[in-house]
C-alpha cells in the first residue's frame, strides 16, 4: 500500500534529510517535548488541526478562520489550533505523520525533507505563483513544482539603529558604527556566535557555502588559503569586531533587553523584534540593510541569510481537500495584509507587499534593500553544529588558526552519518 510503504522511509528521511533552521525564524514556543494531538489528521473528527510558530499567531489564525468560514458556509470542520515553532516544524511532523497537522506553518530550509518524505505534495493552483513574489515562489519550489504556499518574505535580517546616536555616514560601516557607538558609552549587538548571522560575513567574499548535489551534505571552502580573502581573514575580522568596545555579542534577547534598557543603541535582528524596538525606542527607531566591515583591508558588503515562511499541508491527511483551501486562504492577500498589521510580518503576496503601510515599514524596507545581498538558507545540519562551537569561540576571544577551520569545514562538509 503506497501510504504504508511512505511510512516506513520516514524514519530514515528524517534521520538523513531534515536540515537545521538557523535561528531567524520566529521563536515559537512547541507543545511540549511529546508531540500529540488529542485528534490529529487521520482521526475521523471533526476537528482540522493548523499548527502556527506562536502564541501570538493565534489571534491572526482565529480571524483568518472566522472570514473563511463566512465565505465558505458549508465548511464542516471546527478549527483547532497547536503551536509549533517554525524552525521546528519538519522535524515535529516527521517524528509521527499519524497524529501531524492536517495544516502547518514552517521555515522553508525544511522544504526538502517535507517533500521528500511525501508529505507535501504539488499543488495545482497557477494563481499561487502569479500572486506571490518570484523569489518567494523559487522557495516553496523543487524543480519548478510548488510544493507550499509563501506567507511570509520577511525571514531575514539586517540593521536597527536608534536615530538618536548615528549620523548617516555612520551607518555605512561596522567600524563607524561600533566607533559612533563607543563614543557615548553604548553598545551594538550581533549574535557573531551563530551560523545563521555567522553567514553574514563570509557570504560575500567569494568563499562558498552550500548544500551538495544530494541535498544532504554541504560544500564548503571557507578555510581556503587561495582565495583572495582568504577564510582565516574572515576569523581574524570576526574576532576584531567582537574585541571592539562598542560591541556585545548577544541575539535577540539581548538587544530586546538592552535597547528598553539604554545601553544598546543598535543591533543585527529581524522584523520579528521591530515591535519590540519600537516600543524601546519610539520614533528614534530606525533600519537599514547592514553595513560594510574591514577584511584583509577591503571594505566588504556583509551579507545575509533570506528566509520565507510557508504553508504546508498533510497530504496524507483525509481532510486534505478542505486543508488545501484553507491553507490557500490563509496565505491570501487579505490574510496577508491581516498578518502584517497584526505582526508586522512581511507579505510575499505581490499586492499586500505594494500597500502603502509596508512601504512605510522602516523594518520591511530595510530587509528589502538587504536582500541584494542575501541568499537562500539551504544547508545541511552539520553546519549548525560546527558553527556552535566554532562561534562561541570567536565570542570568547579564542585565537583562531588555520588548523582550526580546517576542522571546521571538515565538520561541515562531514556525512550526515557521521
């Protein structure tokens, strides 16, 4: 039977095919460390399960689903809703496909193992493509098939400064920044220490990071000695930066807290926090792409990782027929448009994006002009775990030789069995 024979490769999708999400995505809280639903999607209930990454998409959820369920009377399900952080999504679905979502949101890294195992399957509607960005698109597809539906095109990062301390001209390089930021006795956050933000600044210097042709593995040269700028310039610039009195290395906890506090007046995060920033803040609360920093003695535009979020559905799901046009309506312009003004989450549909209240987002617009230099996060989950150690090492100050990122990129290109 094809839905036993899928059930018994998953075991060995989600050893071999799940790939790590690296950090951007919104924090969600999970359901608890056992996954189950009191009725999932293979239940005769009369229950559809949605799974969303937060408490605080619920409110939106539950609006979504009342508009729906007006414009669709003979809808026979009751909606129930489970959190389940996006980064952690395919892992949560795949550990049991018998009680999963019928609905669930998810970061889109996490396509590949999705498809693989069968649980996503093409969906056959042209009006998905055409309303949604093209690069939005591109990541919810494999070999030209969607696969999910885009929500979101704001998975990214780049740079919140408070107006009050910078000059525009300060904005344009790390070193002006940490310097404007010395000199009043503050400091500016980065999580340095994390693979995610790490990309940032070996993305645009020519050395590669990518996943191989199995999808599973990564190719990656960044202990290379022939580059122009070699891999260990890159370290040594890293660790410069982290020595630096106006710097503190620290992810989203750390600048949320310190902005309210006064001491941070700048910081490397995504929409996700702008409310948060705001509120510290107020109107002093500016974004800009990232700046450039000092490698090898060249000025380097610092790069980035671009994310989307997305809407899948369980194909094995007897309930699929009505999920899939819920999901549609859940990533519609109007739903789109709600989840903006509700969350200020950035639309990937093409006419909620053009709304004159996105374009007056300093956050959306930020992360649009730092997506000239962005690029798809598409690795394995060998490079989160070398870079965990790898980055806490370049936080604490520790020398960095080539012998060590030639350990490095041994670890991140190493088999997902080893």
């Amino acid at each position: 039977m094809r839905f036993q024979k899928k059930l018994l490769v998953l075991p060995v999708v989600v050893a071999m095919l799940l790939t790590g999400c690296g950090g951007g995505a919104e924090k969600g809280k999970t359901s608890g460390s056992a996954f189950d639903f009191s009725t999932a999607s293979g239940n005769a209930s009369k229950e559809l399960v949605v799974s969303v990454g937060d408490e605080a998409d619920v409110e939106v959820l539950n609006q979504i689903v009342s508009d729906f369920k007006k414009e669709n009377s003979d809808f026979p399900y009751t909606v129930k809703t489970e959190i389940i952080s996006e980064s952690e999504a395919a892992d949560k679905v795949l550990s049991n496909v018998n009680s999963a979502p019928d609905i669930f949101t998810f970061a889109d890294d996490q396509l590949n193992a999705l498809t693989a195992s069968g649980i996503l399957h093409p969906i056959d509607d042209s009006s998905v493509k055409s309303d949604n960005l093209d690069a939005a698109v591109d990541a919810a597809s494999i070999d030209g098939k969607l696969y999910a539906y885009p929500m979101t095109a704001d998975n990214g990062y780049f740079l919140y400064y408070n107006k009050k301390y910078f000059k525009d001209s300060d904005l344009k390089t790390m070193d002006g920044i940490l310097k404007a930021a010395a000199s009043k006795g503050k400091k500016v956050t980065m999580d340095i220490g994390s693979g995610w933000y790490m990309y940032s600044f070996y993305g645009n210097t020519g050395l590669k990071l990518s996943l191989a042709d199995d999808g599973l593995t990564n190719v990656c040269d960044w202990n290379s000695t022939k580059n122009k700028i070699t891999g260990l310039d890159v370290a040594k610039a890293m660790s410069a930066i982290a020595k630096k009195p106006g710097f503190l290395a620290g992810g989203d906890d750390v600048l949320k807290a310190k902005a309210a506090g006064g001491t941070v007046i700048a910081g490397v995060s995504g929409v996700w926090l702008s409310q948060d920033l705001k509120k510290a803040w107020g109107d002093d609360m500016g974004a800009a792409k990232l700046p450039t920093y000092t490698v090898a003695g060249k000025q380097v535009q610092m790069a980035s990782f671009a994310g989307y979020k997305m809407v899948g559905v369980n194909s094995f799901s007897p309930k699929a027929e009505w999920a899939n046009k819920l999901a549609a309506y859940m990533t519609n312009e109007k739903s789109q448009t709600l989840r903006f003004e509700k969350r200020g989450q950035g639309p990937s549909n093409k006419k909620a994006a053009e709304s004159d209240a996105v374009k007056a987002s300093p956050a959306i617009q930020a992360l649009l002009a730092q997506s000239k230099y962005a690029s798809l996060q598409r690795v394995g989950q060998k490079y989160w775990d070398a870079t965990t150690a790898f980055g806490s090492e370049l936080v604490s100050g520790s020398a960095i030789t080539q012998k060590r990122l030639d350990q490095l990129v041994k670890q991140i290109t190493a088999a997902v069995t080893e």
